[in-house]
C-alpha cells in the first residue's frame, strides 16, 4: 500500500480538482492507496465539498497553521503505506503518473525520494530537478539576470534529461514527492523549524548525508498550478522564503563560506534598495538575517 498526503490551506476547489485526478489514477493501480488530507486550520469554506470528490480520503484537521513542513509530518505520522507521495493541493496527476513514480523505489534500496516532471497548466514543463542552492543563487533573485541565466545549470536548473529515464538529482520542488518510509524516518522526516520553503531542500540535503539517492522521474508528469497557498499573503511568504534561505544556510553550509555569503546578500540589498523598493530589500535583508540565527 501507499500513501498519499495531500497539504490544503484555503484551496478547495484546487483541491477538489486534486483529488478527483488521484481517484481517477487509483482506481487502476493494481496496489491499494490510502489518502489523506492534512488541512493547516483552513477559514475559506468548501472543504467539505471538495472532500466529497474522494469519500475514501482521511481529513486530518491541524488546529493552527503550522507551515508546510508540520503538516507533511503530521500526514506521515498517520499514513500507514510506503512509499509516501506528498502533494500540494494545487496539483494534478497525469495518467500514470503514480505508477511510474512509485517504480521508481524498485530501482535500488538506496533510493530515498522521487520526484516527477511539474508542468505548467498549458501543458509545459515548469520544474525539473536541481542542485542545492548557493551563492549564485540568492544573488540571481536579488539582481535582474537574463532569463536564459535564470533558468540555466549556472543557477542550478538541470534540464528533463531524455524525457522518460530517471536521473540522479540533488532535490526538487516539494510541491509532489515520493519518499521511501525508511528514508524519511532515517532522517526524522521535514524540519518543522521551516514553516514554509526551502523544508524540501533541506530535507533532500539530509537524506543525502545519509547515503539516499533522490532521482527525478521524468515519465511521471503532475500539473502544478503554483502559487495558490502562498498567493494569499505575498509580503509573509516573501519574508519566508528569506528566512528559510538563512536557516538553511546556517545548517548546512561552513561558517566561512556562511559568512561570506551572508555579507554578499546583505550587501546587495542594500545597494537595491538605494535604488528600488527600499522596504522590500530592508524587509529580505531583516529575515535572511533572522533565518541566520535560528538555532534551533
């Protein structure tokens, strides 16, 4: 058996359409699938309704919003199958999608996590796999680059490979992912220190250190409408992503080289914000710097 986790906050129809394409996958996968909804204290109404889509689906009621992580722990401590899928509300499985990701784990024991291929709603392909972020990267969102650059290896995008072979990566978007029981139990499942952001880089960093391999399996295709969560407060979620930038930062990477990094973001914004939005950098230039000294 394995288990779906669904993370809901404020999207019902989004969900709705979620799971309606789940029903519609796992009603032809010869192995049971067992589905939970974890919602993070939603306010907006429908939830019920979307509920309805998939009868068989476990809700999961979180009294408070306690980010991303906390609730992709809170599904896993109730799941029972193996391997975990983790999704966004805002996704939709692909025909086949959850067949080719779950084969993926038959490859070796020592694969931890898979991802599929994200696409975009007209069909394209929004995300691939990654390297870990670094420098390069924190600058390339503080200063205006090409968009060639943005979306290239000097900014740790890698490419979809053949299309249809998995490959070795160091993480992908956590908007859908499948991870091994024991590999997610090995390295104490997402940090909850998080909130929200960069919960699926640290935890592919981890699995790492561990020894497990993360692949991207391109014949697994999941459409990712992005952004419907974190649309609804976009100064939070921008203080967020900063802040999670700087607790990542601060676990896993050198106190030399965190310095220097440090010292280069914080010199860029405030040379942005001479000549742009001085609230918005002095508000990154404030988180990042505040994720910097989370110690817990």
């Amino acid at each position: 058996m394995l288990s779906i986790i669904i993370v809901h906050w404020n999207t019902p129809r989004l969900l709705a359409e979620c799971l309606a394409s789940i029903e519609r996958e796992r009603s032809s996968f010869p192995d049971p699938v067992e589905l939970l909804v974890v919602d993070c204290a939603s306010t907006a109404p429908g939830l019920d309704d979307a509920l309805a889509v998939a009868p068989g689906a476990r809700l999961i009621r979180m009294s408070e919003n306690r980010g991303y992580a906390a609730g992709c722990n809170a599904g896993a401590r109730s799941a029972s199958g193996d391997p975990l899928i983790i999704l966004n509300a805002d996704t939709i499985l692909e025909p086949g999608s959850l067949g080719e990701l779950t084969r993926v784990f038959e490859l070796a024991p020592h694969i931890g996590m898979a991802a599929p291929l994200l696409l975009n709603t007209d069909g394209s392909i929004q995300s691939v796999g990654y390297r870990f972020p670094g420098l390069v990267n924190l600058l390339f969102d503080l200063w205006p680059v090409p968009a060639r650059l943005y979306a290239s290896s000097l900014n740790g995008r890698l490419g979809p490979g053949n299309g249809k072979l998995p490959y070795a990566v160091d993480y992908a978007l956590g908007a859908a992912l499948a991870i091994r029981r024991a590999a997610y139990d090995d390295v104490g499942g997402f940090d909850e220190g998080y909130g929200m952001y960069s919960e699926e880089i640290d935890l592919a960093r981890a699995l790492h250190a561990r020894g497990w391999t993360c692949l991207l399996a391109p014949a697994a295709r999941i459409t990712h409408v992005g952004g419907a969560s974190t649309g609804q407060m976009p100064s939070e979620m921008q203080a967020a992503l900063w802040r999670s930038r700087g607790r990542y930062l601060r676990r896993w990477e050198s106190p030399t080289r965190r310095r220097a990094i440090a010292a280069a973001v914080g010199l860029s914004c405030r040379l942005r914000a001479g000549r742009d939005d001085a609230g918005r950098y002095q508000a990154i230039r404030a988180a990042f710097r505040e994720g910097l000294r989370c110690r817990s």
